[in-house]
C-alpha cells in the first residue's frame, strides 16, 4: 500500500470526515510488535489539513471495507458521539459456511473477552456486554464440499469481533475465520470472507445522511459469485 494508493480508495471526503476502503490484510493501527498499518499512512489523506485524519471506529486486520474517519477535533468528536449512540448504520457482507435456518433474524447473544495463554478471544456469554446484530440470507450455493450462503449482517452494537462470534453462533462461521470456526469443506480459504459493505452517517443536522459503499475485494468475488452476485461493473 503506498500513500497513493490509499488516495485512489477515498469513498467520501468533506470538511469533517473521510471514508476510505479499508484493503483486508493491513491492521488499522500498529500492534505490540510493530509492522505495517493504515495509520501510518493517515498523511496521504490530510488534503491540505495541517494535521492526519484519525480513526473514528475500527476494523479487523483481514475485514475489508468502508472505514469512517474524522479530519479534526470536530469531526472526531462528532463521530464519536454519532457511533456511541449506535446513529452510524453499518453493512457488512460474508460468505458463510452453511446456511442459517431462518433466512432473516436477529442474533442476541452478549459478549465476553477471555484472555488465555495463547491469546484472547470473545465468546457469548450471558455474564458479557449487550450485543445484537440482524442478518439477511441473500444468496446460497450447494456444492459437493457443502452449502455456503452470502449473508448481509448489520451490527446494532459496536463490540469486538462482533459479526464473526455471531456467525458462529448461528452455526454458520465466516469463511477462512480460523479463530471462531473454521469453515472446514467449503474449500477452507485463507482469507477471512468478511467486507464492510456500506456506511451511512448522519453527519449534519438537518441534511441527508452520508452514505458510502465499497465492492468487494478481489479475494471473496469467487465465493460470492457462486453465491449469486453479480458485479454491476
């Protein structure tokens, strides 16, 4: 990813907020260890601000998608209050293992952090922080190595690791997530099937809403196509 790059997948720009399309495999933000991350690349997007833009929410390392993020005090502010108080609409699409027995519904399933020896990890738990998410089947596909469905998922609640521990729950992991349920006989992809589809922010008193979308990336067009969809370009 090189600072042009990153200019080339700006979805929304305005005085307060930018949006970009998130590439799976880069972490938002340097980790214990170092490495690559998106931050360090924030200057590219300062448009004649005198400072770097700063993350509003986060994404996974491997989810792909629509990222929200706030130019100033301001708009960081703003944003905060808008995501806090659950105003900020988010879509995400996933192929998942299998097929969920209703084709619509709402998970409802608390969340709890545990933290072992070999890492941390979220798992349902009544003990755990309030978590819901609605999803929609929008395709399915059959094949010998076993059904796998392309779900819309809409997170009603911001917590960590959210769509994936719910997925699991519904007995339908997100393809290539090795940490909630590996999708075992759907051709075991290394890559987590997980995109931010589309954000919609309302910003601005008094306005429409902001909304942006970004396509799928390259690595889940196979899997969704055998589900069903179809690029509109």
């Amino acid at each position: 990813m090189t600072p042009e790059e990153l200019q080339r997948r700006v979805l929304h720009c305005d005085a307060l907020m930018i949006i970009i399309d998130k590439p799976a495999g880069l972490p938002v933000h340097m980790g214990p260890g170092g490495g690559r991350n998106l931050e360090a690349l924030f200057h590219a997007l300062r448009f004649g601000h005198k400072q770097n833009p700063a993350l509003a929410h986060r994404l996974d390392r491997e989810t792909s998608g629509c990222l929200v993020l706030g130019r100033n005090r301001k708009g960081l502010a703003r944003l905060g209050r808008l995501f806090q108080a659950g105003q900020v609409e988010k879509i995400y699409w996933a192929v998942v293992a299998g097929r969920p027995k209703a084709d619509e519904g709402r998970v409802e399933q608390p969340l709890k952090k545990i933290v072992r020896k070999d890492g941390w990890r979220m798992i349902v738990d009544a003990k755990g922080q309030k978590a819901m998410t609605d999803y929609r089947v929008l395709g399915v596909a059959s094949g010998t190595g076993g059904d796998m469905s392309w779900v819309e998922f809409r997170p009603l609640t911001g917590r960590t690791h959210q769509i994936r521990v719910h997925a699991a729950h519904l007995g339908c992991p997100v393809l290539g997530d090795d940490q909630y349920g590996h999708a075992a006989g759907v051709n075991r992809p290394d890559r987590l099937h997980l995109h931010s589809r589309a954000v919609i922010v309302p910003l601005y008193a008094g306005k429409p809403p902001i909304a942006a979308t970004a396509d799928p990336p390259a690595h889940m067009r196979a899997m969704l196509t055998k589900c069903g969809w179809k690029p509109t370009t």
